[in-house]
C-alpha cells in the first residue's frame, strides 16, 4: 500500500480509477456516451500533466546531483 501512496504516478493512477468507475458507473445507469468521453478526456489529461511533472523532477534531480 505504501509503494501506491510514495508512487510518482498517484495522480494518473487516480485519473484512470475515475475513468473505470465512472464508466462502469454510466454503463448501469444508462448509456451516456458524453459523461464517458468526457471522463476519458480528464483521465488522458492528468496522465499528460503527471507524466510532464515526472519528466521535470527527473530532470530536476539529475541537475541536483550534478552541482
């Protein structure tokens, strides 16, 4: 559980879990293909936004060690 919690990818880890229940969520409720891509579109969007702020500590990080 700790290694999710310390994990660099928490935030597109939890875009993709919003994108899964609320998809499975609208799929009982009723088909509503807005409320999905919509869900799919926030969920690609944090994935970008997560994977740019690993991109930047990584870098960050490796001009740290060099100093």
């Amino acid at each position: 559980m700790s290694r999710i919690e310390n994990s660099k990818w928490k935030l597109s880890l939890a875009g993709f879990t919003a994108f899964i229940l609320g998809s499975i969520f609208y799929l009982i409720t009723g088909p509503n293909l807005p409320g999905i891509l919509g869900l799919l579109t926030s969920a690609i969007v944090l994935f970008f936004l997560n994977a740019g702020y690993v991109i930047y500590r990584k870098i960050k990080a490796k001009k740290g060690k060099e100093a």
